[in-house]
C-alpha cells in the first residue's frame, strides 16, 4: 500500500487562509433524512454491511474478526465461504489498518473521527491506545439500535479511551464536535465509511468540517461513492483528475486507492464484480481555524510588541 505510505510522511508546507469570522465561515449543517421503520434504507444498507463482515470474519483465513457483527445481522445467518475478497471487506480491512498504523506510530493522534452508518464496531473491536477520543458521526436511529445490540451481548470500549456519538442530524455538526471535546489544536485521523451521501453537496459539506477541524498534516480516509465523479464511464485518471480538484479545493491532497493493491499486497483474489465506490487517503495541507486563530493571535502580539519597541527607540 505505498500510496498510503506517503501520508504517513511529516506533513507538508501548511497554506495559510484568512482567519474564519462568524459572517465569513461556511455552515456546515447536519443531514437531514425521514427514516421509517419498517422501510428504513439506512437500516437495511447498514445491517447489510454488517453482514458482510460477519461472513469476512468466518472464512478460513479473514481480512479482520468483527466479533460484534452478528448481533446486527437478523437470523438466519448465513455463511457465504466464498474464494474471492469483497471490495467492502478489502476496504475495511485497508482502514483498520491505517487508523492503527497512525494512531499507534505517529506521536499525538488521539482524536478519530469516524463517518459510518451507525453499525460501525471499529471503537469496540481495534485496540486503541489509552485516552483515545473517538467521535461516531451516524444517523441517530440506526446508532441507538445499534449501541443497545452492543449493550446487550457486554461490548466494551477499550479502556481508558472516550467514545461520543454526533447524530448526522445534527443542526451544526462542526459545533457538536466541539461542545462534546473535539479540538482542532491536536492531531486528528478522519474516516468515512457507510456514512449516507446523498448528493455532491453533501460530500462537500463533509470535506468543509474536515478541512475547518483537522491539523495541517492529519489523515482523511475512506470510500466516497463513485457517482459523484459525475461521470459514467470515466476512466481512472478522469476520476482521478475530479477527485484532485475537489479534495485540493478544501485543502486536501488526495490519492485514489488501487482495490486491486490493496488484494495484492494482502495475497488475495479480488471479487469480480462492480463496486461503486472509491477508496482514497488524503492529506490536510490547511491550518485548521484553531490553528489559524492561535497564528493570527501570535502575528497580532509580534506586531504589537514590534509597535512598542519602535516607540521606545524614538
């Protein structure tokens, strides 16, 4: 997984912005969606995920143990011993990896934010390192369905560490954050996977809340759906080259991650089948606004000190 790899370097140059003023600063609001009962999409696409990786954790040889999967999944379960790995798993598998490479080997990753359907187990089943804050930005239906299934059969989160939940619903999802202990002036890895985009803005509002929140030099990860390439049949450097533009315009620069590599570098055989996802790392070239505040401050006290010193001299 070189490509990877190159986010995992010190960070680059920071680009400095303009400090965000309360009138100047782009809202960045919760996603609104009608769930029903009986007929909930968020639902039924987070329990089949959950599916997915209850039948990984059963194959002979896994890509991960999600011991906590079952109790999303209703019975009959079923185990489908299949030759070839599925791109979810390999993605899951892709992002396990890295949130534990970073946050075990990069000196002050202790705040992860996570973008999933609400089924998400990562806070429960990866080791993570004592006073980790992990932040689960979910529709609220499905995590609270979720976070009592979990409840029921004893799941714990590792010790020492936070666990909060934002409901995707949220008015202002960047304040939630915050008010529940979220600070923009510590490192920050940043994961979306199964989180529901429903349009191209709303993907945009989720790199606006990164870009607003995380250190230059922190980690934004995950799959982003293919269609919003807006393309049908577009190549791989088509998507490529729309991917750049859109992730750099908010201070990310982003790298689209081969599936195939990813099955490669873990000896196994890809699923033949269409995927309509995208899985890609990207790295915060931004100064967060805590950051530019505390610059802005710094230039403000330099300047002040330099004005008195001059003053003195005359």
């Amino acid at each position: 997984m070189e490509a990877l790899l190159r986010f995992t370097r010190p960070p680059a140059i920071a680009i400095l912005r303009p400090p965000l003023t309360c009138s100047s600063k782009k809202k960045v609001s919760g996603l609104k969606a009608k769930l029903d009962d009986s007929t909930d999409p968020l639902l039924q696409a987070a329990i089949n995920s959950a599916s997915l990786r209850y039948q990984e954790t059963h194959r002979p040889d896994p890509l991960f143990l999600d011991t906590y999967a079952g109790c999303f999944v209703p019975p009959p379960v079923q185990t489908d011993i299949k030759q070839h790995s599925d791109h979810y798993c390999l993605a899951t598998r892709f992002i396990d990896d890295a949130l534990l490479r970073t946050v075990n080997h990069i000196d002050g990753f202790k705040q992860v934010v996570l973008f999933t359907d609400g089924m998400d187990t990562r806070p429960y089943r990866l080791g993570w390192p004592a006073s980790t804050l992990i932040f689960d930005i979910s529709p609220e239906r499905v995590f609270k369905r979720a976070a009592q299934k979990l409840q029921d059969i004893g799941a714990r989160i590792p010790r020492n560490c936070l666990f909060f939940h934002v409901p995707m619903e949220s008015l202002d999802i960047q304040q939630t954050l915050c008010a529940k202990g979220f600070t923009g002036d510590r490192p920050s890895i940043w994961v979306i996977q199964g989180f529901p985009v429903m349009t191209l803005a709303n993907f945009e509002d989720i790199l606006v809340l990164a870009s607003n929140l995380a250190m230059s030099g922190c980690y934004f990860l995950g799959e982003m759906p293919a269609w919003l390439t807006q393309t049908e049949l577009g190549t791989k450097s088509t998507m490529r080259q729309w991917m750049n533009k859109l992730f750099m315009s908010n201070g990310f620069k982003a790298d689209m991650i081969s599936f195939e590599d990813v099955a490669r570098d873990l000896h196994k055989q890809l699923a033949l089948r269409h995927y309509n996802k995208i899985l890609f790392a990207a790295e915060q070239l931004r100064l967060s606004d805590d950051q530019m505040r505390t610059f802005w401050r710094e230039f403000q006290r330099l300047e002040e000190q330099g004005d008195e010193d001059g003053f003195e001299e005359l």
